[in-house]
C-alpha cells in the first residue's frame, strides 16, 4: 500500500477496455461504432441484448409474484383493507427510503387502506425498526406495519413486533442476514438470489439490485393487479404515476442501471418527472435550478436526490415526505425552501467535518489500510458524506463515527477492492446492529466495543488490501480520434440514458490533443476551462477542481472525458466533460 494522503489529480490509472472483437463489431453494424465498443464492455455483446438494454420496454419489468413474499403480503394487506385496519408504512430517512414510503402509502390509499406513515428520526431512534416505534404504534391501533428499504435484518424488532400482536411485512433490497426475520411476509430480492445459490434453484426473481422504492413499487404492483382482477375496480391512480418516486429513490441510493428492470423503471420514471406534475416535484426542481423537461438521472444525483436527503440528515425525514405526497402548490413551495436552507447548511457542516476527519487520519499515522474517526461533534446525518469524502480523498475504506454517551453510529465508505459489510459482518459480535452493501454501510456500536472494532477492522483491511496498488482508476470505454468528436456522436451516446451506478457516462481517452488555451473559471478559480485542438478542429472542455493546472499545462496531452452537448442561448456544441489529464505520452 502506498502512503497515505490526500490523492491529487492526475493520479488514477486508466484501464483501457480490451478492443471488440471485429465478430461482436460486424453483428452490431447497426450502431456507430463508438456506440458498439460501449455496448460491448458493458455486455451487450449481441444485437438483441443491445436493443433492450437500450431501448427497454415491457420485456424488462419482471412479475411481482416472482419475489418470495410477495403473494403472503399482497394477501395480508388485501384482508387489512377489507377489515379497515390501521396499516402503517415504516421507511428510511435517506432518498430511497422516503420515496419508498410515500409511493406505498400513496398506492394503499388508492386502493382504500388506512395507511399512515412513519419514518424514524436519525438522531432520536436511529435506522430501521426500533422496540419504542414499534410498541407506540400497537398503542395507537395500528395493527399492520409494512417495512420499506429496511428490516431485513430487524429479526429482534420484529419479533418483538409480533409477540405485541402487530403483524409485519418487510421489503428491503438490503443484504440478507443469516436468519430472516419472523416477519408474515419478507420480499428482499437477494433472499431470491441466495436461494438459487444456496438450493441450486433456477426460478425465483431473475434481479437482485432493486432499490427500496423498486422493491415497494413491485408490491404496489402486485396489489393494484390483484385488485383490477379480482375486484373488476381499478384504483383512482395510475400505477404509472409513480414512477417519479422510483427514478427518484433508485438513482439517489446508487442502485446499478446496468440492469434491465432498473433501467426500465428510471427510463419510465424520468418521462413523468420531466411532465413535474407531483407539485413537490415542480418546486424541489425550482430551488435546484433544474429544467423539468431537461431533468435526467445526473440532475437527480446531484441535485435533487441531495436536497431530498437533507431532511433526514438534520431534521426530519418527514418534511421530505410531506413535500413529495402533497397537492398543495404553496405547502410544496413551502417544504422545497425548507430543504434548500438545509441543503445548504449539511454543506457547510460536511466540510467542517471532513477537516476535523481529515486531522485525525494524518495524527493516525502512515499507510493506514482504513481510515476511522470518531467525534462527539459529528452529526449523524453527515457522517455517510464525510466518509464517502474520506474515502474519495485518500482511496481508503473510511469509518466515520458519530460517538454518543453510551453508544456510537457510524457510517462507512469502502473502495472496489474491500467489502465493508463483509468486513462488518466479522465484527458482529461487537455490534448492536449494522447492514448496508458492499461499498456503503452502517452500524450501532457500544462505547466499550469502539476501540475493539477499530482494531479488527483495521487488521481486516490490511490482510485484504496487502499488496494492492492503493489507486483510484477509470475505466475507459476506448480511445476515440479527436475528429469523432461530433455532435452526432454526442446525441447518439444519449442512448445509453440512464447512467449512472453500474452504467457509468461513456467515459474515453484522446491522445496528443493541443491546449491552445486555459483558463480559471469558478469560485475561488477551482476550475479550468479549456480550448483544444488536433491542429484543425478545435473543442471547448471544463475540468473540474483542476483549476491548479492552469499555469502548469504542456502543449501536448492526453484526456480522459465524457463527450456531452453544451446548450447555451440555443446554440448546441459538443464539449468533453474532463475527467483527468496528463502530458501527452505519460504511462499509467
């Protein structure tokens, strides 16, 4: 492992793509070849897989019934609508989980239910299921709680649960336990994969990368199709409506859009966000500065998803919810502004953070496998984004941790090469709970356990990462001479739509490109705008946070870019988005 320090620019290793076999490039002719050479890395590798992965439709979207549970909750909740009981939908405070709770409650409302909410508050209760929630709502009646985008490991909460008398449903997308929890139903797509694994089956639900909203929209399926069938009434509500919640939740919590269903789903869900009927919807995208019929899954990712998230993190989720389930234009204005002021503030309390963070990583010492920092003045709603910082900073797997007076939560971030929920399982024994995926997680810990599970988790990341070239890298899609640099290239790689997790933008090298010039722009001159040329066309590129190469640029380099159109005052141009550079010739 190399040292450890901050990581400038320029430092990440290209891996190039291995060329498409000239086969692959004849059977997809129909496509530029650029287009191919994408397609091809990414797995469409024949002309049938390509078009549907590119152009989607009904054959992505799997049967709801397919999900284990799936038929015992549809059932539950069918019986609970007929019998007027209170039914309660329990989500998360983060994107995906607030998403998930209004699009359910939307959907059992349609169909008749008495449904309320609940969403935990971070700092009070903590994630997911918790003892207090659950006795306060048999108290109050309810006796029905469905879970969305957490449970799956609750096996205690819920159990607790039942032995009140409250029936559960559980739907999650998060990383199966050993044990399930006692739950009536329990729909979670990896219990559908580690089945297959574990029995050699070959049925079951073919995806296992749904986001929470995408695990509750296939219930709110389910129900709607039961109903339209079985009760000759469809429900006042197109299933269809929905779908802005589904883009929404699914792009902001990183699920992978490399797959068919997921992409289908977002492609359907963005159609309905870009027509902004949800009123909330409408005026979440004013404070954003986002165009309606210009919003994409990069304006959900870094724009929306974020001010959706800032509730949780420092207030309550419920203003979240509140602002994507209301009719109400002036409430929705209302909400929006509330979480702009909040956005704002989880900015400047990240940064204040990650410095303190940052100290603590250096005091630590040299060549640390894992970066971990506690305080008792991080916030909890931030300390996901100052590991994710940390992370990001040094490519080290980064544990931040809010320390409380008897028990600490904390958050992590790991890189490609280190699975934090693996690593967190092997330290159970020391925590009151964790869950998350391979690259983000999160747990509860006693004080007691803190300096126990800094240490094992420190010893695991330097047996899984000795050895290991400790750099961030990109990977390319393939090298493109400068002259193919067009705008008809440009409208075509918007196809691909949507990227993101799993489905990275296009992403490629050009070499020996001319800076003819380079300029500061931005505040405080953190980025750099260039003018490039292979000697007869010349193209505008933005590099972000590279605004220290400015005086330091060679004639001659080679880019790494996404090639995007720039609309400005209706004029349309190609532009490379530069995502790193180095002198022209440079190994790595």
């Amino acid at each position: 492992m190399s040292d450890l320090r901050v990581l400038s620019e320029s430092e990440k290793r290209w891996n190039i793509a291995l060329q498409i076999p000239p086969s692959v490039l004849a059977a997809l002719r129909e496509f530029h070849p650029v287009i191919a050479q994408v397609l091809y890395n990414r797995g469409q590798d024949t002309p049938e897989k390509a078009r549907a992965f590119l152009d989607g439709g009904d054959g992505a979207l799997h049967n709801p019934f397919a999900l284990h549970g799936m038929a015992q909750a549809v059932e539950r909740i069918r019986r609970a609508i007929k019998r007027g009981e209170q039914i309660v939908v329990y989500g998360d405070f983060d994107a995906d989980g607030v998403t998930s709770t209004a699009l359910l409650v939307q959907a059992l409302r349609a169909l008749g239910a008495h449904v309320e909410p609940y969403i935990p508050h971070r700092v009070d209760e903590g994630y997911g299921l918790n003892f207090e929630a659950l006795r306060t709502l048999h108290q109050q009646g309810t006796s029905l709680v469905v879970t969305v985008d957490c449970g799956i490991r609750s096996v205690e909460e819920v159990a607790y649960g039942q032995r009140l008398g409250l029936d559960l449903i559980v739907t999650d997308h998060h990383s199966v336990g050993e044990a399930l929890p006692p739950a009536v139903a329990v729909i979670d797509p990896k219990i559908d994969t580690r089945r297959r694994l574990e029995e050699g089956r070959t049925n079951g639900y073919p995806e296992d990368m749904l986001a929470g909203v995408g695990v509750a929209y296939k219930l709110a399926q389910a129900l709607f199709s039961v109903a339209e069938s079985q009760d000759r009434r469809p429900p006042p509500l197109r299933l269809d409506d929905l779908l802005d919640l589904v883009a929404l939740g699914t792009v902001a919590d990183l699920v992978p859009l490399d797959r068919l269903e997921n992409r289908e789903l977002v492609r359907r869900g963005l159609q309905v966000l870009n027509r902004a009927q949800r009123p909330g919807v409408y005026e979440l995208m004013e404070v954003a500065g986002v165009r309606p019929e210009q919003c994409n899954a990069t304006s959900i990712g870094f724009m929306l998803g974020p001010r959706i998230n800032a509730a949780g993190r420092l207030d309550s989720a419920m203003i979240a919810y509140e602002l994507l389930s209301t009719q109400d234009m002036a409430r929705a204005s209302e909400l929006a502004q509330h979480l702009q002021a909040l956005n704002v503030e989880r900015q400047e309390l990240t940064l204040q953070a990650v410095e303190v963070a940052r100290e603590q990583a250096f005091d630590s010492g040299q060549d640390l496998p894992l970066i971990f920092a506690t305080s008792s003045g991080f916030r909890p709603g931030i300390v996901g984004l100052v590991a994710g910082r940390l992370c990001e900073e040094f490519y080290r797997p980064a544990v931040v941790v809010q320390q409380g007076e008897t028990e600490s939560r904390g958050s992590c971030r790991s890189i490609d090469e280190f699975d934090i929920t693996d690593a967190l399982d092997e330290c159970a024994d020391l925590l009151v709970r964790h869950g998350g995926h391979a690259q983000a997680a999160g747990f509860t810990v006693l004080n007691e356990n803190l300096p126990k599970l800094r240490e094992r988790l420190m010893q695991l990341a330097a047996e899984r990462l000795d050895g290991e070239d400790l750099r961030p890298s990109l990977d390319v899609d393939a090298e493109v001479p400068f002259d193919q640099l067009t705008e008809t290239l440009a409208d075509e790689l918007r196809r691909l739509e949507p990227t993101g997790a799993g489905n990275d933008a296009p992403l490629f090298v050009t070499r020996g490109v001319r800076v003819v010039e380079a300029r500061r722009v931005g505040q405080e001159g953190k980025h750099l705008r260039l003018r490039l040329s292979n000697g007869v066309q010349f193209l505008d590129g933005i590099a972000f946070k590279f605004g220290d190469w400015a005086e330091r640029l060679e004639g001659m380099m080679d880019i790494a870019y996404h090639l995007e159109i720039n609309e400005w005052n209706g004029r349309r141009r190609p532009q490379l988005n530069i995502q790193d550079l180095r002198p022209a010739g440079r190994p790595g």
